[in-house]
C-alpha cells in the first residue's frame, strides 16, 4: 500500500493535537506516537507549518493557487508576445500568409496550433483547409505575364479587360492576386499640374457631351537615333477619345494644321469647338480664319493652364510613356509607320478607363449609330 498523503489542513488539526496532549503532561514522544507519524515527520511538519491554524492554511492555500494562475497568465503573455513578435515583421493581410505564420510559429516555439491560431487571428477551420488553386491559373498567369511584358504600361485593371477581350472570365481581383504573386507593378511617373482659377473662385472648363462636340489637337516632339527633331500633331475627339489623326514630320506650320485637319472634317464632320494652346501655329490667322469659315469654332486655353486641354494632354502622356520612351526610331518613315500603328492600335484595341475599359473606336461606330438617321420603310 502506498503512504497516506495529508493535507494541509489534516497536518495542522495532528500538530494542534500535539499541542494539546503535551498540555496535558504527556511527552513529545508519545504525543507523536499518539498522531500516528514518526519523530522526523512531526518536526518537519512543524517547520513548515507551526503556529498556523485550519483558516490560515485555507487561505495560504488559495494564495499559492492564485500565485500559480497569475504566473500561467504571464507564461501566456509572454509567449503570445514573442508569437506577435515573430509575425510584426509584416503584414498578415491574407488567409495565406496567416497560415504560413503559424506553421511558423508552431515549429519555432512548439506551441498548440489553437493558441498560435487564437493570438494570430486565423480560424482553425481556415489554418486546416488545404487551399486549392484553379486548373486554369497557370495558363491565366503565363498569359497576364505576356500581356504584361507587351503592354509595359498598362496596369492590371485595363490587363484584366484584356483578357476578358481574349475569352478568359476573370475579375480583377483575381488579377490583381496574381499581378501582385509575381511582383508586376507600374511605377508612377506622372507629375502634378495646378489649375487656373478665376479671382472669384470658379473655374473654366468645356467639356464634350457628344461625338464632334470639342476636339482637342497639340505637339508632341522626339528625336530620331541620329539626334535630329520630328513633331507630332495629335487630334482627338475629347468624347469619344478616339485619335483621329498623328501627323509626322521634321516642321509642322500652319499650313500643315490646316491640312491635318481638313481630312478629319471631311470623313467625320464639322466639330463644334476646336481646342488647342495658343502656340504659333494654333493661333496664326490662316488657322484661325479657315476654322471660322468652314463652321468650327476655336477654344484657345489661357496661358500657363495645360489642364484645360487635359484630355489631349493625357493622350500625349501615353503616346509618351507606351511608345516614344520604349522606341528608337532610326528614321523618320520608320516612326510614321510604328506611330500610325500604335495609334490604330489605341483605337481599336486599347482598354481606355474612362470608357468601361473599351477602346474608343467600338465608342466612336455606337454614337455614330445613335446620331445617324433611321431608314424608314416606305
């Protein structure tokens, strides 16, 4: 048989037992014998708890279990310290990464997955699921990569229409997903431009609200391999946002403006406005009687205030930052012929944010078709 363990409160009930047999003229001795515990027993006892009675031990008691509970509750804190420690590190914004620093933190530290999960924020049920990735993702991602790697300037939203025009069904979240895996990015380049307000606060600004409303023409220059300048003239409708003509060449004058644009007049109409800076060539007075006379109207914008022709503005920061900065055009035909492409392009294929992420030539046939008169059936 095994040894009878007391208790605390059944140690100090012998030892006041003790105590009162040896008032009564009895001997230590005999008094140990009379409790039933050995001579060494006794006085260890009563080192440990002489002069203490029942309540006093009861509360001794609870104190050491209260003391065992705060240094658990500390253990804890410290532990989910260093486990919070571990992941601050970076961000854990996704299901993924949360499971990746468990795993983590379980092998480090050898703590139970319900904890690691509980101070980590991450579900049990989702740290177990096994994530399966869609059959097709490959393919989609070597796709988004090409695209990617075609069109250097395009970011993941007008990529994601993209793909949707080559037959995928995807969101763009889903691209997003992937666009941000495989550490695609476009860098911002961008710079801000102030507007001009009036002294009353208002401000200025004609805006298209239909096809032929206002169209909007500017220079844009580069340069050759071998150094020398060439000049672009772009035209485009501000409502649809189709280019409607790049004319290139080493001089553009007056004369070619007038020439640039009679062809657009011809095929599309007589717009209502047509805006322009007020650069020589806009402003000179064979531009400006030739427009009043075949019916247009010309809108200059005040000095000093590009964004009032934003929406020409924002097709030459393309023209710029998807064609001219990634080209070297080793003669002047040779950038006619790429320019004249990119521009079919932009109009064709292009996603344009401003339009649903269509281009702008589907834009251009559907208020063609709008403003277009109705055969009737006689």
């Amino acid at each position: 048989m095994g040894k009878n363990r007391h208790s605390a409160e059944e140690i100090v009930s012998k030892l006041r037992q003790v105590d009162v047999l040896t008032a009564q003229g009895r001997t230590v001795a005999e008094a140990i014998r009379q409790i039933g515990v050995t001579e060494v027993t006794y006085y260890r006892w009563r080192s440990e708890y002489g002069g203490l009675k029942s309540d006093q031990v009861k509360r001794m008691k609870e104190l050491e279990m209260e003391n065992a509970r705060l240094r658990r509750a500390v253990s804890d804190l410290t532990l989910e310290k260093l486990i919070l420690k571990e992941a601050a590190f970076g961000k854990l914004v996704s299901p993924a990464r949360r499971r990746a620093c468990v795993e983590h933190v379980i092998a480090k530290y050898g703590v139970s997955e319900r904890l690691a999960c509980r101070v980590l924020g991450q579900h049990r049920s989702t740290q177990r699921k096994i994530p399966k990735k869609p059959e097709d993702e490959a393919a989609l991602t070597a796709d988004i990569i090409a695209l990617a790697t075609q069109y250097g300037r395009y970011g993941y939203r007008r990529i994601t229409a993209l793909l949707r025009e080559a037959g995928w069904l995807v969101n763009k979240k889903w691209v997003e997903r992937i666009w941000r895996r495989e550490g695609l990015k476009v860098p911002q380049k961008q710079p801000k431009t102030g507007r001009l307000w009036l002294n009353d606060g208002s401000c200025i600004r004609l805006r298209p609200e239909y096809a032929n409303h206002v169209w909007s023409y500017d220079f844009v220059e580069d340069r050759t391999h071998d150094g020398r300048k060439f000049r672009m003239l772009n035209v485009i409708d501000a409502f649809t946002r189709e280019c409607l003509a790049i004319r290139v060449n080493r001089k553009l004058k007056a004369v070619d403006v007038i020439d640039v644009l009679s062809d657009p007049f011809i095929l599309r109409g007589i717009p209502g406005y047509v805006r322009s800076d007020n650069g020589p060539e806009f402003v000179a007075k064979a531009v400006r009687e030739w427009i009043t006379i075949v019916g247009a109207r010309a809108a200059y914008i005040e000095p000093g205030s590009p964004w009032e022709n934003g929406y020409c503005q924002s097709f030459n920061s393309k023209l710029r930052d998807e064609l001219l900065k990634g080209e070297i055009f080793y003669a002047l035909e040779e950038a006619k012929v790429i320019i004249e492409n990119w521009r079919r392009h932009y109009n064709t294929v292009r996603p344009h944010s401003s339009l649903g992420y269509r281009p702008p030539a589907p834009e251009v046939l559907l208020s063609a078709s709008k403003l277009a008169p109705r055969p009737t059936l006689n």
